[in-house]
C-alpha cells in the first residue's frame, strides 16, 4: 500500500527552527515529485515547496522562500522540510504529499 | 507561477440539486489536476485525478471534466454526506482557493 506518514511537528517559539519528516511506504519516493502542503487553522490548503525526482529542481511558496529547505534521503525513503526563523504565521498542519497521496499531517505551532 | 482560481468561494444548495464548481489555471496543466474534499477536523480526501478519474470508492455523483486551463467539478444530485470544502489542485503545486458548500 503506497503511504507517507509526517513526523517532527511541535510547539516551537517565533525565530526557532524545526525539521518534518515523511516516510514513505509502498512507493520509491525518489521515482516520484513529492511536495509539502499545509493548512492553517481555519483556512485554506496552502502548497508550500515540492522537489522533482533527482532533487534538481525545488520550488517554494513564496512566503517561506529563505526560510524552508526542501529535501529527500533516498536511502531512507523519506523526503524532509527543514523550516527555520519561523513565524507565528507558520502554524499548521503539514502534510507531505506524493501527488495525491498524503498523509494524515502533522502540527507545527509557532507561539510564545 | 502557475495560479489556481476557483469559484465559487462558497455555494449554497440543497439535497438533490446539481452542483458544478470551476477551476481555471493561469495556464495550461494539461490533465494534471485533482480535487479533493474536506470536512471539518479531517485531511482531505481525493475525489477526482488527472481531472477527470474517480478515485476508488468516490461515489459515481462526483465526476470531473476539463483540459488545459478550465477544469469542472460537478456533483450530479447533491447527498447531504456532500456538505463540505472542495479544493482544486494543480499536482505537487498551487491550490485554487477552496468552494464551501452549504445547505440552502
């Protein structure tokens, strides 16, 4: 059964850092473009960054771009979002996703 | 960038209508286009892919249609299961901004 299931979101204080990761199952993830996406409370779904099969081609949303690092372990089947100096307006719920296959989501809360 | 627009950004209707909501993209994505839906607390769930398959399971009311820039999401007879968020989205990109659909 192809899968991804997120890990790593927390509560984290404004300027701090923190890494998500995405196991995936079923599927060679490094054969596949994978994104992350995400969902603020009480809005809308948000793409954030995806990253092509080799890893040389990354986009970003433009509202984390300097901040976010998209990446992919192809050893360990998993795909990565290194997201620094973050902002309160980075609370969400993060998803990786492998085209329409996405996992059930992690929580990030930027807070003091 | 390629953007997503979506209308309407909400929909009021009732049980049995006929529902069609639209996606347009600032260019062409060919078929790469899903829709999802999402109810409250819940990650979404995928009804349509490459913008005109059903996703197993999806209820044959739900279909898709559309190519290039203008895509269509139609609901043939609106169930009261289907009071939700829809979402459009160009794959592993940009979301058009959601239609909520409410009981009229």
């Amino acid at each position: 059964e192809v899968q991804v299931v997120e890990s790593g979101g927390a509560l984290v204080h404004p300027g701090g850092s923190l890494r998500l990761s995405c196991a995936a199952s079923g599927f060679t993830s490094s054969s596949y473009y994978m994104s992350w996406v995400r969902q603020a409370p009480g809005k809308g779904l948000e793409w954030v960054a995806n990253i092509n099969q080799d890893g040389s081609e990354i986009y970003y949303v433009d509202s984390v771009k300097g901040r976010f690092t998209i990446s992919r372990d192809t050893a360990k089947n998993s795909l990565y979002l290194q997201m620094n100096s973050l902002r309160v307006e980075d609370t969400a719920v993060y998803y990786c996703a492998k085209d329409i296959t996405w996992g059930q989501g992690t929580l990030v809360t930027v807070s003091s | 960038d390629i953007q997503m627009t979506q209308s309407p950004s909400t929909l009021s209707a009732s049980v049995g209508d006929r529902v069609t909501i639209t996606c347009r993209a600032s260019q062409s994505i060919g078929s790469w286009l899903a829709w999802y839906q999402q109810k409250p607390g819940k990650a979404p769930k995928v009804l349509i892919y490459k913008a005109s398959i059903l996703e197993s399971g999806v209820p044959s009311r739900f279909s898709g249609s559309g190519s290039g820039t203008e895509f269509t999401l139609t609901i043939s007879s609106l169930q009261p299961d289907d009071f939700a968020t829809y979402y459009c989205q160009q794959y592993n990109s940009y979301f058009g901004g959601g239609t909520k659909v409410e009981i009229k």
